[in-house]
C-alpha cells in the first residue's frame, strides 16, 4: 500500500531489507532529490525579490533536510505520512523555511512587503505582475509592462491605495516591488533584525523529529486496546517487515511496553517477532473477531491518529 500512495522515487527506500539499506537509500533520496532542489528554490529567491544572500542557502538546506527526514521517517510508519510527490513537497517546506528565516530576520520588511503585496492585489487602480521573473507592481493599466524605475527616483508615502496611485502617477513606470521594500524599509533591513543561530536551529529540528515520534507512540498507546492491536499487529513496511521496530531501534518503546500495547507478554511477543507483520485472519484469530472487525478497527486507529497528528505534518 505504502509503494501506491508515495512517489515512486521512494521505493526502493520503502522496500529496503534491513535498516542499513534504509539508510542509504535515505541519505541517496536526500543529496540526489531533496537538497538539489532546496537549492534550486532557494536560489530563485537570491535571484529575485528577497534578499535571501548566499551565505543563507547552506542554512536553509540543512533545515529543509531534517525536516523532510522527519517526514520520510514518519511515511515508513503511517500511510497518512505519505508523500506523493517528492519535488513539490520540498519546494513547499523550502518557502515556508525562507519565509521563517525572514520573518526572524527582518519583521519590519516582511511586514510591510505582506501590506504591499495585499494592496496591489486588491485595490482597482493597482496591479502586481511578473516580468522576466521579477515581480513589478504598478497602476492597473500598466499591467504586463515590462519596463520599470527605480524606485528611488520619487518620495513613497506610508503604503495606502491614494498615496501608492500618486507616487506612480507622479514616477510614470513601474517599480520592482523588491525596490518598493527597500526604500520603505532603509536598506532593506529592519532595525530589528537578529543573527540567526543556525546551530540552534538544527538542534530543535533533530529534536523535534524524535519528538515526532514521541508524541506519535504516546497517542498509539492512547488508542482502545483492540483498535491499538489491530494497527501495531499489522503495521508494515513493504519488503522489509514490521515498522514498530523503529519505536525500538530509536528507544522510543522498549519490547516490554510493545507487548502490552498489542495484549502480549513479553515473551509471546518475542516468540512471534520474526513473524511480524500479521496478516489479518491470524490478528482476528488473536483478538477473537472476524477479518471485517480488523479491517474496520485499524482504518479508526489511522483516522484517528491522522487526526491527532496533524498539526506535525
């Protein structure tokens, strides 16, 4: 099931027989398809209207890659965890990242880009457009034009719809909405701007990730007793046997405390390790109901914990 609801780039990662080739493959999913593609939005951002410097894109990239790490970890456990697409999933976490790394860099110009961006978006006499991979904004009628000036060649008011219409009326082209920033805020930077402490960064990012999977045990053991053993009895990774072992191999859940969540002693769950995943006659048979009753109580436990989860996601 995992294999139909991912990207197919993530096979051989799904269906890898042990953990050491999990881990490869990992490691080749995140240098040959994530972090090329990080770099390749981050760079657009350099080329255009945010002054993302260079110096910012190993930042962004490490960032980016824990984060999605979590994410393909999580795929392996949870078919809600999923991830159909590779390049668009990274594209969106690398947005938000440079947005996260603005916002806490320079509040003031995000501010005051987020109120431009409205106002030529929704007043009439304005428009906002892309030329050339630029973004120009200008009086409605010049939409398309792709000329501008500079935008220092006239006094800007505060942003507001008569101010805005005057001062382009007044320069006769449009402006690259970049340029329209930095002159409202002094060379681009806010007073309020703050170093970014990478390291930090990355740290609540790795901490987060076996948080992820913290919280997700937590609300496994949360679940009533036959839907919890319905899920964990039959949780799989294709190819490569029962996912709980990732609960263990990250001291997340200790074998003892596995077994109690699927109605087991320790020792009849170590009988049956090796036999992990179970079909669902032999969980029915264990749990003393019909194959349907099985199905049922494990598509709840997936709903609920998709729902429980979703604020990680």
């Amino acid at each position: 099931m995992l294999l139909t609801i991912n990207d197919p780039r993530l096979a051989a990662y799904l269906t890898a027989g042990d953990e050491c080739v999990r881990g490869r493959e990992l490691e080749r999913i995140l240098a040959d398809e994530v972090q090329p593609r990080v770099r390749a939005v981050v760079g657009a951002y350099v080329r255009s209207d945010w002054p993302i410097a260079p110096d910012d894109i190993d930042d962004i990239v490490g960032q980016v890659t824990l984060h999605v790490l979590r994410k393909l970890r999580a795929a392996t456990v949870l078919e809600e965890e999923s991830v159909q697409d590779v390049d668009a999933y990274v594209t969106t976490v690398t947005k938000n990242a440079v947005r996260d790394v603005m916002r806490r860099r320079s509040p003031e110009r995000t501010r005051i880009k987020s109120r431009l961006r409205y106002l030529f978006e929704h007043d009439r006499r304005l428009a906002l457009w892309s030329a050339e991979g630029v973004t120009l904004c200008g009086l409605a009628s010049w939409k398309n034009r792709q000329d501008h000036a500079s935008a220092g060649a006239v006094l800007w008011p505060e942003p507001s719809g008569e101010g805005m219409v005057a001062a382009l009326t007044a320069l006769g082209r449009p402006v690259r909405l970049a340029d329209l920033v930095s002159v409202l805020v002094p060379d681009g930077r806010s007073r309020e701007e703050q170093p970014v402490d990478t390291a930090y960064e990355m740290q609540r990012d790795a901490f987060e990730a076996r948080q992820y999977l913290q919280v997700l045990w937590r609300e496994i053991r949360e679940l009533p007793p036959k839907q919890r053993a319905a899920l964990l009895l039959n949780l799989r990774e294709p190819g490569s046997g029962h996912a709980v072992t990732l609960f263990v191999a990250v001291g997340i859940a200790t074998l003892d405390e596995i077994a109690e969540a699927v109605q087991l002693s320790e020792e009849e769950l170590s009988a049956i390790w090796d036999e992990l995943p179970f079909d669902d006659l032999r969980i029915a048979a264990h749990l003393g109901l019909r194959r349907q009753q099985v199905i049922n109580l494990r598509k709840s436990a997936r709903e609920r914990l998709g729902r429980r989860m979703a604020a990680w996601k």
